[in-house]
C-alpha cells in the first residue's frame, strides 16, 4: 500500500467536505438567514459575525483541498503518462477525472476571487454558482479516475 497516496487522499477528502460542507452552508443556511432577518442591524450584526469568518474558512479549505487535489493527481501516474498534466490536459483514462479537476480549480478561482468582496449578496450569488457547479464536481471526482467503467467513462 501506498501510505503517502492514502494520506493525501484522507487529507484532501477531509478538506474537501470542509470546503463544500461551508459552501452548502454559506449557500441553504445563511442566505436564508440573512433574508430572513428583519431588521436591516440583524442583517449587518450576521455579516459582521458570521460572513467574515465563514469567507476566510471557505478560502482557507478551498486552497488547502485543491493544493492536495494535485498532489494527490500527481501520483496517480502511470508508465508513461503523470496523472496531474494528463488530468488537466484532459488526457486518456485521465480525462473524467480532469474535468472534475477542472471544476474544482474554477470553484477555487471563484472562492479566492468574486466571492471575496465587501458586497455579501454578490458573494452569496457566487456561492450558489460554487453549489452548482459542486454537484458534477463530486460526480467526476467519484468516479473519474477509479470507478469509470461504472458509469461508462
């Protein structure tokens, strides 16, 4: 067995239940909560407890599942081939799971990027593109490289 891949796969799984787990959060919980707020001090007291620690959690997991996402890529190689080029370039048996990587890296680009800004209902429309585009996320990173006779890959 392969102990440094398990681990990386342990840690990148467990940060990326993190990341989505917050964005789920940031996206069916506190949105509604900030709208269900009903007076416009509720609304700024949430922001000022809730989103700033919420932001810097999701941006912190984001890099965190991403950096070992590639590390974890990187040893799926094969005689060959290196699985963190072939999955970006969209390459053979790594391609399924590329798009997923693919995915992961924009929903990272958006949490480091537009979701980081002082106007909160624009950062919670980004979370809702992140949770959109988390449900084929999971899709190919489950079954993009190991399982993809499964499902036809």
């Amino acid at each position: 067995m392969d102990w440094s891949a398990a681990l990386l796969r342990w840690f990148h799984e467990l940060a990326a239940i993190v990341w989505l787990g917050l964005q789920y959060y940031t996206d069916f919980v506190y949105a509604r909560a900030r709208g269900a707020a009903a007076a416009p001090g509720d609304v700024a007291v949430l922001d000022a407890l809730i989103a700033t620690r919420l932001g810097q959690l999701l941006r912190g997991s984001a890099i965190v599942a991403w950096l070992l996402g590639c590390g974890l890529l990187s040893t799926l190689s094969v005689p060959g081939h290196y699985g963190l080029v072939d999955a970006f370039l969209l390459r053979g048996i790594y391609a399924p799971i590329g798009i997923g990587a693919w995915l992961g890296t924009i929903m990272l680009i958006v949490t480091i990027g537009p979701m980081r800004t002082n106007d909160v209902n624009a950062a919670l429309l980004w979370a809702r593109v992140n949770t959109v585009l988390s449900v084929p996320l999971l899709f190919f990173m489950a079954f993009g490289y190991s399982h993809q006779g499964i499902v036809g890959l």
